[in-house]
C-alpha cells in the first residue's frame, strides 16, 4: 500500500479527490495528510513518511513545483492541473504522471495503476513518444528533481549509464539516463550525435571548425571549450 498526502489549496477540491481514492482504491493508496501550502506539505511528507503527493500545480499564490526541491527524490509525484492541453502533453511525454481537473474517475484509477509498478513509479510508464522543442523535462538531476527546457539544453555528453546535460545557463547536472535514451527521445531536427560520447543542440552551435583527420571543433555560444565533431558523425550530418 502506498502512503500518500494530497496539496491542494482548495479544500473542496482535497476532499473531493480523497473521497475518491478512498472509496475506489482504499487497498491500494492510503491518505495520510493534506495541505495547502508547500511549507505545510513539505512537512507532512516527513513527518507522515507519505511516498506519493497529488500536487496541484498552483497554490495560490505559489507554484506546487517549489515542493520538488524539498522533498526525496524517492518520492512519487502525480500532478493535478487545470494547465491546458499543450502543457498537459509536455507533462506526458516526460513520463511524469498528472491528473487534469476535474479529475475523471478512471484517469485516477490508471495513475493508482501506475504507482503499483516496480521501480521508479514515475518512470516506468508506457514507451514514451518523442519530445518538441518547446517541452519540458521532469528530470532526476543530481539530488534533487526539477524541470528543465529542452531548448535549453545545449549538449549532453556520455557518462556511463549517466548523461552530463549541459545548459545554456552555463549550469551541468548529471541525469540518469543514457545517450540511447536522449537520442529517442530528443526532436531529431534540432540535435544531432556528433561523437560516440556527445550530443548536441544545433540551435546552439556558433560556428565550426576543422581540426584535424577529417574532423571538427564545434563552438557553442556561451562556452569557450569547444566539442569534438568526429569524421564518421560529420558525414552523418552532412548527408
């Protein structure tokens, strides 16, 4: 059984969604709290040791994604929105599960499903589809969770299973995910795999220049160190 709180800071609106879990799927999700702040839940969540937060996205007058940053990254994190559909599908296509007020009764029976699941509840949804330009990421990074702009990203290189993603902030977090994943996922008209160890976001690329044995320096704006464009990806990217 999982122990969950649920952050809204409508008190009709937890009541309602409690209700529901708890008359259809009591057996699975056990409420043990509710709030309606990030203070108040951020609290709840260690004093209640809760491993699920249905977390409305706006709370008056703060942004529910603040709790991210002050929870475990262990725990399990469904939004409830009332966002539009565009930004619906970027939190889908992200593998990160979300309710769409007012929440449906059989869309909160398959994210109860999905908390069920082994591992990484968040993570192991349905293959996920390939990512626009313009979404967003929901995203392990070092020790804590957070979102980040693919647009913003402008090179992820190799680190065993891991991946260094490197933004145009000039900040670099070390993510758990590997260059096989970030190539089926990423927009293929805006990235490219320049070497075995590197991909890069063409959007950012200031210029290029030959180095030596048929392959390349590229320079990214922002950042004086340049990547390693290899002869066999350059051909790639040529055709």
């Amino acid at each position: 059984m999982r122990t969950a709180i649920i952050v809204d800071d409508e008190r009709l609106a937890r009541r309602e969604l409690r209700a529901m879990l708890e008359e259809s799927h009591g057996a699975a999700v056990r409420v043990v709290g509710e709030a309606d702040s990030v203070r108040a839940a951020a609290e709840l969540v260690r004093t209640c040791d809760a491993d699920v937060v249905f977390l409305d996205v706006q709370l008056g007058g703060e942004s529910g994604l603040e709790l991210l940053t002050l929870i475990d990254p262990s725990v399990a994190v469904v939004f409830v929105t009332a966002f539009d559909q565009y930004a619906v599908r970027a939190f889908e296509v992200n593998a990160l599960d979300y309710l769409l007020k007012p929440v449906a009764p059989a869309r909160l029976t398959r994210a109860v499903e999905r908390l069920g699941m082994p591992n990484d509840p968040i993570a192991a949804q349905a293959v996920a589809a390939r990512l626009d330009y313009h979404d967003r990421l929901f995203l392990r990074l070092d020790d804590r969770v957070g979102f980040v702009k693919v647009a913003d990203i402008t090179a992820i290189v190799s680190d065993g299973d891991y991946s260094i993603v490197r933004l145009a902030t000039g900040r670099t977090h070390r993510a758990r995910k590997s260059l096989r994943d970030w190539l089926a996922r990423l927009p293929e008209n805006a990235f490219a795999r320049v070497h075995r160890s590197t991909i890069v976001n063409l959007e950012h690329v200031d210029r290029v220049e030959e180095w030596s044995h048929s392959s390349y320096h590229l320079y990214l704006r922002g950042s004086a160190e340049p990547v390693t464009m290899s002869r066999r990806y350059a051909g790639q990217l040529k055709r």
